[in-house]
C-alpha cells in the first residue's frame, strides 16, 4: 500500500478518462461509415487537412508530446486556420489530389458501396490513396519553402490500386461476404509498422528517434491514427468514471488494483441500491467553470452495471458527429466547395429529439460495456460526460463521510498502514452523526477467499 494518504484523508476519489484506462478497447464503438458522395468527399478533405496539420506539426516539432497532442486536430475544419495563406494553401492541397491526381470520383464510388464500409477496409483504403494525399501535401509545402529535404512519397499505381480495391470490396460485399473483410484489413497497420522497424533495425539504427517518429506518422501510421482521432473525438464528448465493484472477493482485483493485497477497499453505500438498479451516488466536484475559476457542486448520478456480454454498440460515423458544432457541421461536413449538399442534415433535423435521445443511448452503451475477458470485475460505474469540453487525466471529487460504508484490508496490509486507515476515518468521523465505519479483513480459509468482520461488537 502507498504509503501517502491525502485521498483518504480527503475523502477524495479518482473519475479517470478512457484514454488512460488500462483496456485500451474501452469505450470500442463498432463504428461504421455509410453516406452520401457529399460525405465522403468531406471526409477525404478532412483527412488531407490533418495531414497537412500535421506535416506542419513534424516540420516544428522538436519534442515528443507534440507529436501525440498536436498532430491530429479532429475538430479541425478550413475556417479554424489561422491565415489566409495556410486556407489557400489547403485549397491547393485539395485541387492537386482531388483534380490533378484523379481521386475526384473516389466519393462517388465509396458512396455507391451496397454494404456499410468499417474501420479496417477504410483505413485500408485510406493507407491505399495516403502517398497520393502525402505527396499533394508535401509538394505544396515545399513551395514555401515550409520542408526541403522530405523524401517523396511514391504515388505509381495509388488511383488504380483503390479502384481495384473498391471493386473488389463491393463484390465481396454483394456476396455476402463482408464479415470477412476487417479481420483481414485488421492485419495492415501492424504489418506495415513492423516492416518499418525492421528496416530501421537492418539500417543499424541505434535509436528510435524523433525523426524516425515523425517519418513513421507521416508516412505509415497516419492513416490508422487519424481513424482512431476521429472515431474517439467526434461521435461522443470526452467522459470520465468513477469505477466500483459489487464485490471484493476477485484475487485478481487485489493483485491489479490493491498494491498485490497491501491495500485495501473502500465500501460504499448507493441510493436505492437493489438486485436491479444500484440507483444513484451524490459526489462533490467540478460542475463549470467561471471565467478562469472552476465552479464546484454536487453531482448525482446513476450507477450502471457493466455489461460484458453484448457486442460493442454499432454507429454510423456520419450521422453523429455531435462535437462539432452545427454551423461548421453543416459548413466543414455537409456542403461542398462547389455547393452540393448532404441530405444527411435534413434526417436530424427533421427530429432533433429523435436524434439526440438516440445518441444518448449510444453513449450508454459504449461507456458501460467491456470485453468478456473483464468479466471476473463486476464493474459498477458511474459515467460524466465532460460537457464543458475541458479533459482532464484525472479528475477528483469528494464524498461524505456517511456514504463510507466500510474499509477492507488486504492479506498483505501492514499493521501501520491499518492504525493510519483507521485513524483517518475516526477522525473525519468525529463531531459527525453518521453509522459507524465497519472493517474487514479478507482472508482465505483453506478453500475460500472471503472477507470477515472485524469490529464484531
């Protein structure tokens, strides 16, 4: 157990963010794509504008965590640029892929697929067309002088390799085929990145740098890290949880979670807690913001049981991309330059209700679902959508003393590090009318791993 007890001392608990949970799959959506010409074409010309974003990122770049936190910008749209010749810079971008290149009429033909396109055979297509989308952007950028000196990205055969790719896509698909195109697809990502690590390794390189960073995100895994961006950043805000468990008796919970049993376990009391519902827990935190200073309250809110046994929730990636706001969404996604618009808009607004109630209840389901293999948790949780947009790692609320029910220590907790639980719980007790604070020990009998009572009185 650690030996620094301010959380307790503070009543205080953690509300994580998924991208820093320990299941990289958690909040997966099986998202899919499935729209019209205007749609596509949009999604190609957000696709070369964090492409050039992040050309520009690489070209400045001199840490790291630039290249984590800046490369990719999923809101991002043409009006966000910050001159007039980054804007016609970006027009230029579009004209030489779209126009020169030939990919005007990719739209069209992705649009015309009889059957929904997932994530693996988009990226697919995406790593299909990159060096086109790369090179359209690299040699625009080298007119101003912004790189010199970038290795070309070979283009020979990128049109007629997605033509034939689509064919092929859509023909699996009429044959009902298409469940066994993404386990395939899945394979190209892993295989290219691997393929250039083991020509950094023949090439002696002793170091993995930032240069061979920034090559292999320009020039590899672009694709797939834009596809992961946009699927996690603009279908639903960013949430935090605060994660329970309905029981303490899983040694492998202890081990992962209690410091390999020299911790211990906070028991909670929930509102209305039945076989059924778990009914709700009030918690103390940040609720807004004020200007420059955060506004605290009280935040109540449902406890739901994870579900381990459905599949991940399906969505349409272009019907709910509800973080962009609806002036640029019209603008950046449902019209085009040369005035075509999507009728994808008209669907939603037509019931806003109807469309809001619906991406509520997809939230619900991909924030309280997980792999089978999670299973021996039994995870409760409660999920806050971060509506004010501001993500933390983590953030922390307080709770009342009387909704601590009782502390259970582990098989390894240290005497000293029991007297100091104790001694912070009875003394955030005192002049307090609440139940007393009960305590636990777990043990095992010979057959059994179990908590016992220990205040018996």
């Amino acid at each position: 157990m650690v030996h620094e007890h301010s959380e307790l001392e503070n009543q205080e608990l953690v509300l994580s963010s998924p991208r820093y949970f320990n299941d990289p799959l958690e909040g997966y959506q099986d998202v899919f794509w499935e729209g019209d010409e205007v749609l596509w074409e949009n999604l190609l010309r957000h696709y070369l504008l964090n492409l050039h974003q992040a050309a520009i990122v690489c070209a400045l770049s001199e840490d790291d965590e630039a290249l984590e936190e800046y490369a990719i910008d999923p809101k991002l749209t043409r009006s966000d640029l910050s001159t007039d010749k980054l804007r016609q810079q970006f027009d230029s971008i579009c004209q030489s892929f779209f126009e020169e290149r030939g990919f005007e009429k990719i739209p069209s033909s992705l649009a015309s697929l009889p059957k929904p396109l997932k994530r693996n055979n988009l990226q697919q297509i995406l790593s299909t067309i990159h060096n086109s989308a790369l090179e359209s952007v690299l040699e625009k950028m080298r007119t101003t002088g912004m790189v010199s000196g970038w290795p070309e990205a070979t283009t020979s055969g990128d049109l007629e390799t997605v033509d034939d790719l689509l064919v092929a896509l859509s023909g699996a698909m009429d044959n009902g085929n298409e469940e066994l195109l993404e386990p395939a697809a899945s394979l190209v990502g892993p295989l290219e990145s691997h393929m250039y690590l083991e020509q950094m390794v023949q090439t002696e390189a002793e170091q993995f740098e930032l240069p061979h960073k920034k090559h292999h995100l320009l020039y590899k895994s672009f694709p797939s890290r834009y596809i992961r961006e946009i699927t996690t950043s603009l279908i639903h805000t960013n949430w935090h949880t605060l994660c329970f468990a309905k029981e303490c008796a899983s040694p492998p919970m202890w081990a992962t979670y209690a410091d390999e049993h020299r911790g211990a376990a906070l028991m909670f009391r929930a509102d209305c807690q039945t076989d059924e519902s778990w009914g709700e827990i009030t918690v103390n935190g940040r609720t807004g913001w004020n200007g420059t200073e955060p506004i605290f309250g009280d935040i109540t809110a449902s406890l739901h049981c994870v579900d381990y046994e459905s599949p991940p929730p399906e969505v349409n990636f272009f019907r709910f991309l509800s973080t962009i706001p609806l002036p640029k969404l019209e603008s950046a996604w449902h019209s085009t330059p040369d005035g075509k618009t999507s009728e994808i808009i008209d669907e939603i607004i037509e019931d806003q209700d109807a469309w809001r109630e619906d991406l509520w209840d997809h939230f619900h389901s991909m924030s309280t679902r997980k792999l089978g293999q999670w299973e021996h948790e039994q995870e409760v949780r409660m999920v806050l959508p971060d509506l004010s947009g501001l993500e933390d790692s983590h953030r922390k609320v307080t709770y009342d003393i009387s909704q601590l029910e009782g502390v259970v220590f582990g098989l390894r907790t240290k005497l000293e590090d029991r007297f100091e639980v104790m001694r912070i719980i009875s003394e955030n007790n005192q002049g307090i009318d609440s139940s007393p604070v009960d305590f636990y020990q777990m043990i095992f009998d010979g057959t059994e791993f179990k908590k016992v009572k220990l205040n018996i009185a």
